[in-house]
C-alpha cells in the first residue's frame, strides 16, 4: 500500500496552475504564428491562390528544420533570444518561449494540411463572386476548415502538455519539473505517480473537449 | 436593335487557352469567338474533355485565355486589374456541377455570402435573402446545413446565391449533370423560368442533349475545343451536320436504324420534318388520301424543343413516281420540309 508522505498537495496545486498556465500561453501565441505560417505554406503552395515556389520552398525547410530538432536540444539552442524575449531562460516564463518555437512549426503543418481539404470547388465559386483572396482566407478558407483546425489546436494542446513536461529539465516549472526533483531525482515515486496522473488527467480533459467541439461543428 | 452593345451581352473574340503539359503545350480551347445575345439561352454542347468547360471559365476569366479578348456587357474583362474584375464578377452569377456550396455555413449564409462581399449588411441582406428563398422555393430550408438538402435543393440554394447581386448573366457548369431526370427537369424548369421572368441570359455548358433541347435557343457544338456547329436548336437538331452533332442528336432521338431502313427500302424513302402547330395536323394523310399512294411509317419522333413541337418521320411512298412527285409537291406546299433519303 502506497502512503503518499512525501506528496505535498499545495506544490502539485502550484504546479498544476504552472503547467495550465504554460500551456495556456503558449497554446496561446502557437496558434496566432502557426494560423499565420500555416495559411502562408498553404496559398504559396503549387496550383494554389498564390502560388510562389521559392517562399514555399524556404518556409517549409524552415518549418522541417525545427522539427527536426529534440525539444530539450531547441529548448537549451535558443535560451539567448528566450532571456532576450523574456528576462529569463528558465522558470514558467522561459519556458514559454520555447515552447511556441517548438509547436508553432507542427501547428502550420496541421494548418496546411486542412486547408489542402477544402474543396477548390467551394474556392473557386467564391472567386467567381468577385471574392479577393484575403476574402477567399477569411470567409471561405477559415470557415471551411473549421472542423479540422479545432482537431489541430486539439492535437497541438496535448503535444504542448508533453513539452511542459520536459521543460522540466531547464528548471521550467510544472508538473514535469516536480515529477522530475522528486520523483526521479529523490526517489519518490509517490510524487511521480502523481504527477503522472494529473498529467494523464490533464491530456484526457484536453483530447475530449476537443473532440466536442469538432463533432459540434462538424456538418459533414 | 442596330446597337451591337445592347443586343449582344457576351462577346468571346478568338480566345485560345493552352495549358503546358510536361514540355508539350495542349491547346483545350482554339481560336474560338461566339457571341450570346440578351435574354437568350444558349448552349455550349460536347463531350467531356471538348474544352467547354474551360472555354465557360474564360467567361468570368475563371481562367485566363492565353490570347484572345472577352467582352460582357460593355465592359471588356480581359482589359481589367484584379480589383476591377472582382467588381464586375458580381454581374455575372455562375452555378456548379458538385454545387461548391459552403459546407459550413447555412442555406441563408450561403445565399448571403455574394451579398456581403458586396459589403451589404444587416436587414438589407435579410430581406434579399428572403425574397431568393422564396424564388427558389427553399424557404423552410433556410437554416439547414447543404450536408441536409437533396441535390435538387443544393442546386436551387446555387442557384440564389448566383440571382443574389442581379446579375445579367448566369453561367450553368454542368448544372443538372449530378442529378436525376426529374430533378433535372425542375431545375431546367427554374432555370427557364429566371430567363423569362428576370430577363437573365443564360449561357450553359453540358453533355446532355436533353437539356439543349429543353431550354436553350441556340447552340454551339465543340469539339476538340473547337466550334463545330452552331445555330438555333431547331435546326442543329432536325439537320445536323457534324458527326459530332449526329451523336448528340441521336442521343434523344432514335434514328441511328436509319442505314437499316435504306437497305430494306421497296419505295421512296422521305424524311419529313414539321415544326410548330403543323405538329398536330393531319397533313400526311390529307396529301395521299386523293392518290393511290400509300404511305408506311417507319420511325417517327413528335416532341417539343423549349416551347416549340416538332416532328419528324421516316416515312416510305409506294406507288407510281409521278403520283410520288405530286404527294411530296402537296407536302412542302402545306409547309413540310421534304428530304428523299
């Protein structure tokens, strides 16, 4: 039977605000810069409203680059700007940076990916209105793609959870960082289990509201 | 009507489209000018792959011509910036094989979408919206998702959204070809009834020589993007001249045993063909009845082309060739148009 001594409940509520609001944040400004990234990739694309090989090409290397990267190697890479961004390489504010760099490039990928499933018949009949491309974006694109962005914000907020996690190791705060000092680096793993579960909690809540939303806006 | 600009509204002036394909360069569209006039229906007819479908979308400059001008209205639209052709896009409505409603937005949302483009808002875009639901009978429908209508219905929310800005022409993509018989009748039904009652010029493409023959006034043929045949539906249809034509024709009328009827022939084999209300005389008897010739029909076809009847038979004289002669004379005379095959 496991005690659960060592588990100090105001630390893990602390920790738990920490992650929510890390999570939040970063959640936050990923979807303004990847929206924006995502909408680029998509318009620059061959055959579609802006066509423009060169900017696609150079974007897309760039997005792939930061993929490429581990988490904590990009996170330690870009701690200069972090302090720069934010006064401080580490705690939940340092934490925050990297994180954006981070998701924002997965984000645009998922962007562009629901984007690419809008019918081109519904694009094009708007152009036949008289649409401008920006409102082709705003009224048709954006629309259209509802359902399959709110399934990216979805994916994108669990993957953040698990980043936070890791930006334990920079001293990021959390729940990743107690699950760290505690449970691995002190042994107690009543700490670690936790901390696991909320975290496990925490996912679940995420993958379920999103899925609500998505079915709610759904009208296929 | 001596003013060319008001008595023709679509002006197509050799427009060429071609697409480069590898390091080949495919012409879809050849060196074709065709003019539409106002308030008439007129239809582009040929088989999948012709180049209608692109020679439509250089109308509304959908897509661009690689050479050649297009004039709609008074307005030359390949002269244009962007900006100004948007503007000008709003005139010209255009309606959809697959619909390409917004899968998003309601029946109301999507009548709205030109009008707000338009920069209209609130009640003023209600209010139109209201009176096109009530044009295209969808007024219980308004706010259901397209994903809820049958085809019929996605078309008609279509086709209000193309009326929405009170445009001067309507272009029909293949508008009936994704739905059944008696869905397409209704829609071609609607479609007439816009022509007749808001004055719109319709210019359709389409597979279908059924729909041709039900509402359009002229026709074009194409073929391997080029313009084969054209002419007003009644001729192209009871004389057609192209084999491409001959397939179309035979498509709704059932005279492909034509060959058959010749080989077996023991008289004088006459096409006869009538139009209007000499469809429902009795003509044919009239002109034998005083002569010892007797007449077998071998294949007939009485129908209507938009508002008009017609006919035409395949009809074998036997007797004497004089007697022959004079019945065929006493035919034309009533005003039938008399070939020997």
């Amino acid at each position: 039977m496991m005690s659960f001594e060592n588990v100090r409940w105001e630390e893990i509520w602390e920790a738990t605000k920490d992650t929510l609001y890390m999570m939040a944040a970063s959640l936050l400004f990923t979807i303004i810069f990847g929206l924006m990234i995502g909408i680029v990739l998509f318009l620059t694309s061959r055959r579609q409203l802006l066509q423009q090989p060169m900017v696609y090409g150079i974007l897309s290397v760039i997005v792939n680059v930061l993929r490429s990267v581990p988490f904590v190697i990009l996170m330690i890479m870009i701690m200069p700007i972090t302090k720069w961004i934010t006064g401080t390489s580490l705690g939940v504010e340092g934490s925050i940076p990297p994180l954006v760099v981070a998701a924002t490039p997965f984000f645009a990928r998922l962007v562009e990916t629901s984007l690419r499933e809008v019918d081109r018949g519904v694009i094009e009949a708007a152009q036949a209105m008289g649409a401008s491309k920006w409102d082709v974006v705003r009224r048709v694109l954006l629309s259209e793609a509802r359902p399959g962005l709110m399934a990216a914000v979805t994916i994108t907020a669990v993957t953040l959870v698990s980043y936070t996690a890791m930006s334990g190791v920079i001293g990021g705060g959390g729940l990743g960082d107690l699950a760290l000092r505690y449970g691995y680096q002190r042994f107690q793993t009543d700490v670690m289990l936790v901390t696991v579960v909320l975290l496990i909690v925490l996912v679940q809540l995420l993958q379920m509201a999103g899925d609500a939303l998505v079915r709610r806006y759904s009208r296929k | 009507m001596d003013d060319r600009g008001h008595t023709h509204l679509i002006e197509l002036h050799n427009i060429t489209k071609s697409y480069q394909v590898g390091a080949v360069s495919v012409e879809a569209v050849r060196d074709i000018s065709l003019t539409v006039k106002r308030g008439e229906i007129f239809g582009i007819i040929g088989h999948s792959g012709a180049g209608k479908s692109t020679l439509l979308r250089c109308v509304n400059l959908l897509e661009r011509p690689t050479s050649g001008s297009v004039k709609v209205g008074e307005v030359e639209l390949t002269k244009l910036s962007q900006r100004q052709l948007q503007a000008q896009r709003r005139k010209i409505g255009m309606i959809f094989q697959h619909f390409n409603l917004l899968s998003m937005s309601t029946v109301r949302d999507n009548i709205a979408f030109p009008l707000k483009l338009a920069g209209l808002t609130g009640t003023a875009v209600r209010d139109r919206v209201d009176e096109l639901l009530k044009l295209v009978q969808l007024e219980q429908h308004a706010d259901k998702y397209p994903a809820q209508l049958s085809g019929g219905q996605k078309q008609r929310v279509g086709i209000a959204r193309a009326l929405a800005g009170n445009p001067d022409v309507l272009l029909c993509d293949e508008a009936t070809s994704a739905l059944d018989p008696q869905t397409t009748n209704s829609i071609l039904s609607l479609l007439l009834d816009i022509n007749a009652k808001l004055g719109i010029t319709i210019l359709l493409i389409t597979h279908e020589m059924q729909v041709i023959r039900s509402i359009c006034d002229r026709v074009a043929v194409i073929d391997k993007g080029e313009i084969v045949e054209l002419g007003d539906v009644l001729h192209v249809f009871l004389k057609p001249e192209h084999p491409v034509t001959r397939d179309f024709v035979d498509q709704v009328s059932d005279t492909s045993a034509a060959s058959v009827l010749l080989e077996k022939r023991q008289g004088r084999l006459l096409r006869v063909t009538y139009v209007g209300e000499l469809t429902y005389e009795p003509i044919l008897y009239n002109a034998v009845k005083q002569t010892p010739v007797q007449f077998v029909i071998l294949q007939g076809t009485v129908s209507r082309m938009k508002q008009t009847p017609y006919g035409q038979l395949i009809v074998e004289l036997l007797g004497e060739d004089l007697e022959i002669d004079n019945v065929v004379a006493a035919l034309r005379k009533e005003g039938l148009e008399v070939d020997t095959l």
